[in-house]
C-alpha cells in the first residue's frame, strides 16, 4: 500500500507534463483519501486498543448482574464504571467531551 501511494505521488508530475491533467487532479484526490484514511485508521486502531475492558471491571460487571437485575436498574457501581468509561456519550462529539466515535467503532467497541 505505501509503494503503490509512492508511486501515485511520483506519476502526478507526469500526468501533469503530458497534459492529463484531469488524471493527475483524480491522482492526486485518491493520494489525498488513501493518506487521511491511512491516519484515520490508525487513530480507530488505537481508541479500540485503548478501549478494551479491564479484568477488574469485567469483574465490577458481573459481580453486580444480579443485584442488577433484582432492581430492574443499573447498580451503581456499574453507572460508576460507566460514567467513568464515557460509554453514555460514544457517539458524543470530543468537542463536547464525549468518545466522538463513528457508527461502526462505537458499535464494536
């Protein structure tokens, strides 16, 4: 993949000096979405590493199931772990101090 982005960098100087410009323009579009993706994949790989539960708090959810289904509500020591992991506000913009995921990363996570 990095080869192939190299090499579409090379060709738009070329398509530029054989007047394709058209082909250098959508060159340049596809290197431009391929190294943003690049990032932006990165970035999701690191939250979904960053958001994977710890055996204390796997521990946390079980421990207090039954008590939460006796109440037919959420024990507070899970709205705590809850609270504390931000999972109320996956789809929360940053900028309103939420997860700020996507669809598929806040359904997979």
């Amino acid at each position: 993949m990095i080869l192939l982005n190299i090499s579409n960098l090379m060709a738009i100087p070329l398509l530029i000096h054989k007047g394709l410009f058209l082909y250098a323009g959508l060159t340049l579009f596809l290197f431009v979405m391929a190294f943003s993706g690049y990032f932006n994949w990165r970035r999701i790989l690191s939250d979904e590493k960053n958001m994977q539960l710890t055996d204390a708090a796997i521990a946390v959810l079980k421990d207090q199931q039954q008590k939460a289904i006796q109440q037919k509500s959420l024990s507070d020591e899970q709205l705590e772990l809850i609270y504390l992991n931000k999972w109320f506000k996956i789809w929360v913009p940053e900028s309103l101090n939420g997860l700020g995921l996507d669809l598929v990363s806040g359904l997979s996570c």
